[in-house]
C-alpha cells in the first residue's frame, strides 16, 4: 500500500505479531513460469473454509480492523475508518466486496472461492455497487465517494494506496483456484471485459501495480490474520516477487533467477554489507517500516556497504535492483 515496491511490517500493538512459517515456501525455492505456480498452489490449496456470515459476523471485522480504533473496520476502496456495528445495505453503510467479482466464474457466496478472506474486503455499499463486476484498469470517472478511484464501462481503477493490494488479491486467487475439486479454473488475463469467464483482467496493470504500490503493515498483518482463520498465505504479499517470476518478462525471471546476494550481517548494528554473484554494479533503497524511502545508493564489488549507523532500532526494508532491470529482491533488515 506504499509507493515502492515492498512495504514492512513494523510490530505496535495493534497488528499480529507474525513472520512466514519456517520451509512454508520451500517447495516453491527455485521455481519460475508454470513450475512455481503449480507450487504455489499446492502449498495455499485446501485452506480451511468459513461461511459468508462468518466473514460479516468476525473475519472482516478482525481482519480488516481500523489499527487505530479496534471499534473499526477500513473500508477498501475509500479508505475510511467505519464503525464495525455499521455492516448493512444502505448507503453508507459497509458490505462484502468480492474483490475478484463472483460473477467472473460464477461461483457465488459459496465456499471455497466465495467466502475466501484474502479477496473480500469491507467496503461502503454504494461505492461497492459502483465497481460492481467490472474489471481492473486505469481511467475513466472518478468517483466522488471513493477519492482516487474511477470507473468507465468496463473497468474500475482503485486509488493509489490500495492498487497493490487489488493486484496481490487478483493474482491469488489465480493461483489458488486451478480447476481442482469442482473449483473453479481462474485466470488472470491481459484484457478487460472478462466476466462472465472465470477470468479477471487487466494482468500487465495488476503487475505495475503490485510493483509500485508495495504491501504496508496493514496488508501484512491483514495477511497473518487470515493464516490464523483459514492456514493459507497470500503468497504474493510474502513475496511480491513472485509475480513476475510466474508472468513477467521471461528473460527477467531467468536473470533474476540466477542473481542472488547475500546480506549480512542481519539484525544490524551500523554497517550492512551486500555481496552479490554479478560483476555489474546495483542500486539500492532502503525503506522506512511505513514505506518511505530513507536512503539510496550504488553498490559495486569495491563499494558494497550501507551505513545503518543513524537508524533508529526496528524493521527496515532493502530493495536491491540491478541496474538493467533485470532483478529485483527485497530484503527485510532488523536495525539493532
């Protein structure tokens, strides 16, 4: 939900205290294409299932909770804090929005897809009603009771602060649901006026997005909730990476394959080193917990330090991107 590529959780209060279980990626380590997301999908299929009612009556309330006021939900697409007892159908009121529109494959309010936490958000009732199965995309009007958000006749563009988090909702479910046990067969396309095929579009703006608007605290710890109720990860949250590898440029994928580095050391007192297997040199930018870029640089074999020294203690995010753009990791750093 921040404007670069990966967003960090910082730990207050108010947010799960929660990390990817150890191995829970392991089968995926190495894979691309096809491969990878087969992989994926074994790893986040048969999630335990809930009802409709269960999401209104406590998932979303806990999932989707205003970190700032727990008598709260955040609405989606218009960023408001609402009162949780104001779940309804009139105007003003919030509901349940399937952010992969059950009409795009026909599945309804039934589980698995229908009731699947990690695509339905809350959201204000007319404003739900203005998006209503249309596609992803950018242009068209905007809305005056979503700031941000526009729509023409076949698409609805959200505001900036959530683009990623539709993109990363939008690509799970693709990989979650393969065809598999009377499930429907979704796929992510390149093309909008999809429904009423089990596809949701437009999957080259779904994959800007995911890149420009990276996951913040709130989607991390949205996504740790939903792995307390359902055992199933988004795993394009984890590792926003992973889209590209699966629908990127290909010749991206083998060479972001093939770069690795190696961080250390982490936690961090003063200096963190990057080394790295490519004699070419790379930039770096290093994140704030709320996604604000603190401090950029180069990094080249001869140079390969960043100084943490007048870093406050906690948890930073480093994205290291080589210089033809063909890689791009990121790394969670713990300031000591």
């Amino acid at each position: 939900m921040k404007n670069i590529f990966l967003g960090i959780i910082f730990f207050t209060s108010a947010f799960v205290f929660g990390q990817i279980p150890d191995g829970y990626y392991d089968d995926a380590e190495g894979l691309t294409g096809e491969e990878l997301k087969a992989a994926l999908h074994e790893i986040i299929d048969n999630h335990i299932e809930y009802s409709y009612n269960d999401l209104r009556d406590f998932i979303l309330k806990n999932t989707d909770e205003d970190p700032e006021n727990s008598d709260n939900v955040i609405l989606l697409y218009t960023g408001r804090s609402q009162a949780k007892s104001t779940f309804g159908g009139d105007p003003d009121e919030w509901n349940r929005e399937h952010v992969w529109a059950k009409s795009h494959g026909d599945f309804g309010n039934t589980p698995p897809c229908g009731t699947d936490a990690h695509h339905i958000r809350p959201t204000d009732v007319s404003v739900n009603s203005s998006r209503g199965n249309l596609d992803f995309d950018e242009g068209g009007t905007p809305l005056p009771e979503a700031p941000g958000c526009k729509k023409d006749g076949d698409s609805f563009e959200p505001r900036d602060e959530v683009k990623g988090d539709v993109a990363r909702m939008i690509l799970y479910m693709a990989v979650r649901y393969e065809g598999t046990n009377g499930e429907p067969d979704l796929e992510a396309v390149d093309y909008v006026n999809t429904s009423p095929a089990p596809e949701h579009g437009k999957l080259q703006k779904l994959l800007d997005w995911n890149m420009i608007d990276p996951p913040d605290e709130f989607e991390l710890n949205r996504n740790e909730v939903i792995y307390g109720y359902q055992e199933n990860r988004n795993p394009f949250i984890d590792h926003p990476e992973y889209a590209n590898y699966i629908w990127g440029d290909p010749n991206s994928v083998a060479d972001n394959a093939n770069l690795t580095y190696n961080i250390y050391p982490n936690p961090c007192n003063s200096m963190l080193h990057v080394d790295f297997n490519n004699s070419a040199s790379i930039t770096y930018e290093l994140l704030s917990f709320d996604g604000r870029s603190i401090k950029k640089g180069n990094i080249t074999a001869n140079s390969n330090n960043i100084n943490l020294t007048k870093f406050d203690k906690g948890l930073y995010l480093l994205i290291l991107n080589n210089t033809d753009n063909s890689s791009l990791k990121s790394y969670k750093i713990v300031k000591q």
